[in-house]
C-alpha cells in the first residue's frame, strides 16, 4: 500500500492520514468516521458502475432486470449510501450475475 504525501504551505510532508487526522479528527472521532462511511458509500457505488459497464448494460437495463426505476441505480451509483442489504444483493447477483462477499473489522 502506497502512503500519499504532500507538502503543506511551510514545506512539511505530510501523510493523508496525517491530514485526515487534522481535517476530520483521529480514528474514532463521529466527524472521522462519518467520512470513512462515506468514502466507503463511495467506493460500492464505484464498484457497481464498473461492474455495469464491464457487463455493457445501461442502468436503465440493470434496473429493469431488478426492478427499479433508471433514476435510482443513477443514485446508488453516483453515492451509494442508503442502499438496502437486499438491493445490494439484487442488484449484484440478479443484476449482475456477481457475488457479495462483505467482510467486517473489529
């Protein structure tokens, strides 16, 4: 795993998680993992959309398939937050012909 670095305005390098710390508190805090939840929304809607494209299906095919409206995969794509377990597995599964594999960290 690469660290990304930057410089701040007095020439200082600094890790992201350096600058996550300083922006949005450490691990922990509700501001930090509010953006951790976020970023990993994010991330599900990124890994849908190119699991999509990868099959050459529009959203307005994949929701047909599972039974929503073109307007919502838009949605779930573009932050996919508030996206149900069982959306989630529809539109993988049915949808995409893929598989759900969820992990969790304690």
């Amino acid at each position: 795993m690469s660290i990304m670095k930057a410089k701040n305005k007095n020439n200082e390098i600094s890790t992201w998680s350096d600058i996550k710390d300083r922006v949005y508190g450490k691990p922990g805090t509700e501001r930090r993992d509010n953006l951790e939840r976020e970023a990993e929304s994010f991330k599900i809607g990124l890994l849908l959309k190119k699991a999509r494209e990868a099959r050459h299906m529009t959203q307005e095919e994949l929701g047909q398939i599972i039974d929503k409206k073109r307007e919502y995969i838009s949605r779930v794509e573009n932050n996919g937050s508030n996206i149900t377990l069982s959306t989630l597995f529809d539109i993988v599964e049915k949808g995409l012909g893929g598989k759900v594999i969820i992990s969790i960290e304690v």
